[in-house]
C-alpha cells in the first residue's frame, strides 16, 4: 500500500444488493414508473379540481373524476382536455368560461361548479347549452373538431347524470 491509507489493496469490494426474486430489472423499472405515475396525476386531479370545483362538495368533485375516467382523456387545469394517448387535444366550454371570466374581470374562476350540487348541475347545463348553440358567426367545424365536441359531450353528459343521481338521492 504504497501511500494509499483507507483501501482495500485488492481495490474496492462491492457488496452485492438483496434483490426481489423472479423480477427483472425492466419489470422494477416499470413497477417505480407506474408508481411514479399514479402520484403525479393524483396531484394534477388535485390541482384541476382545485382550479374549477374549489367549494364543491366532495360528492362533485368525485362524480367530475368518475365521467373524466368513464370518457378518457384528462382535462388539464386551464380547461384542455387530452386524449389519453396526448395526440390530441381541445379547449373545452369549461375552459372557455374561465377565459370569459377573466376577461370580464371576474378572477373568482376556481369556482366554476360553484358549491353545491344544484350549481354544478346549472354551470354542466350551460356548458352544453353553449356546444349546441355556438356563437354567431363561429367558423364552421372540421370532423376532427365535432369529433372532440361529441367526446367533450358525452363528459359533461355523463357528469350531468352523475349530479342527477346525486341530487335526487339528496331529495329523498
């Protein structure tokens, strides 16, 4: 040990880690990936709820997560909806609305479905109102966008008989 203090003299030693039997390196790597995953889109679901549902009951706030999973896609926190692949994408009535605020000075736009279940089934009414009734002079459509207007549809139709069922639960 010509004036090395604090090594071996065979160099260093690696001790060999205790591994998970019968799973490979890919199969780890997927299994802390998945994990991964589920933990940032349970923040995102958080912060997009956060961001239209601030004072709704819990009971909107899970029948929104239940017609989101039931039509695919994810809608972001500014109203964009995503298709689960990511190859397409679409600004949805909700996120409109939010812009309409904003620019009309009203900055409360994290309180979109208001805070019980009767407001929120008042604003999805108007969001659909307001696909089958477009604005005057609007361009017209190309299929790929009706086709994201009818997906966008069938979730604020699906959220819409969610709220129903909660409401007239609550009655009885």
């Amino acid at each position: 040990m010509s004036g090395v203090t604090g090594y071996f003299p065979t160099g260093y030693t690696n001790k060999p880690q205790k591994t998970e039997t019968g799973k490979t390196f890919a199969d780890i790597v997927n299994q802390k990936a998945a994990e991964a995953d589920k933990e940032v889109k349970g923040k995102e679901t958080s912060r997009v709820l956060d961001s239209i549902a601030e004072h709704a009951p819990e009971e909107v706030r899970q029948a929104f997560l239940e017609a989101e999973k039931e039509t695919g896609g994810i809608i972001t926190v500014f109203g964009l909806w995503i298709s689960n692949d990511g190859k397409q994408s679409y600004m949805t009535q909700m996120g409109i609305e939010r812009f309409v605020r904003g620019y009309h000075g009203d900055y409360n736009q994290s309180d979109l479905l208001g805070t019980s279940v009767g407001s929120a089934i008042s604003a999805v009414r108007k969001w659909i109102y307001d696909l089958d009734h477009p604005l005057p002079g609007s361009p017209a459509k190309s299929m790929e966008e009706r086709k994201l207007i009818a997906i966008e549809r069938a979730f604020y139709e699906s959220f819409l008989d969610k709220l129903r069922k909660l409401s007239d639960r609550g009655m009885k």
